[in-house]
C-alpha cells in the first residue's frame, strides 16, 4: 500500500503506512527480508529518497543471491538499474543491460513487465543503446 500511495504522490500518507508496515513486520525466513526490503525500495523511489532504495534493493539481492530465488533477484536488478540510470550514474547501462540478459534466461511475466520500465530510458539520446537492447530481449 505504501508503494502505491508513494507512486500516487501522497507522501506523507505513503511514509506512514511504510513505517506501520515495517514496525510490524518479523521476516522468519531470508526472502521474506528481501521482499519486505525490495517494497521498502519501491516507496522509497517513488519518494525521491534514491540512496535509501538503493540500499534496500542491494540489500535485497544479496538475501535472493544468498536463497538462490533468481527471479526475485532479477526483479531486484531491474530495480537497481533504474535506481542508477535514473541518478546518472555511468554503472547504471551496465546493470540494465546485465539484468535485461537476466530476464531473456527466465523469461518470467513479471520482470519483463518490470524491465520494459527501461524502454521509456530510450527517450533520452544517451539511453538509446540500452532501450535497444531491452527492446530486443523483450
């Protein structure tokens, strides 16, 4: 819920129920962590707060690395590679175009639909090759 509101641009509704959600959360299990620190990521994009999604989804795709839950993982490249490309960062093309080959392996309904986010990157003259490549592996 969180993450929707965050995307709907209310803020501090948004910021409230990610803090209720993760009060209340006890992760028992490794990818229960992980998906709770990828959602946490997700608002926090939406929010405009990058550094800390950025250490969530990282944080996330050690813990799917480490469970060895590789579509989970795929799901939290495509995130990171957003995060990067949407801060400027020179790492960012590498890891897109890293989890776009990720996605052509598993071919999952969910990271494709994630992954095609990088397409719109194709608008901007210096994001062009990597919206090539999406479009092709999509």
């Amino acid at each position: 819920m969180a993450c929707a509101l965050a995307r709907m641009g209310e803020r501090t509704v948004a910021r409230r129920a990610l803090t209720k959600a993760r009060e209340g959360s006890h992760a028992p299990h490794v990818d229960d962590q992980a998906d709770m620190d990828w959602a946490t990521a997700l608002t926090e994009m939406y929010l405009d707060r990058t550094d800390v999604a950025e250490r969530l989804v990282s944080n996330a795709v050690g813990r799917w690395n480490d469970s060895h839950d590789r579509r989970q993982a795929v799901l939290g490249r495509i995130t990171l590679a957003q995060l990067h490309v949407q801060a400027g960062d020179s790492r960012g093309v590498e890891l897109a175009a890293r989890a776009t080959n990720e996605v052509r392996e598993l071919r999952p309904h969910e990271p494709i639909a994630r992954a095609s986010t990088l397409l719109k990157l194709g608008r901007e003259p210096k994001y062009r090759d990597l919206a090539l490549i999406a479009r092709r592996t999509l």
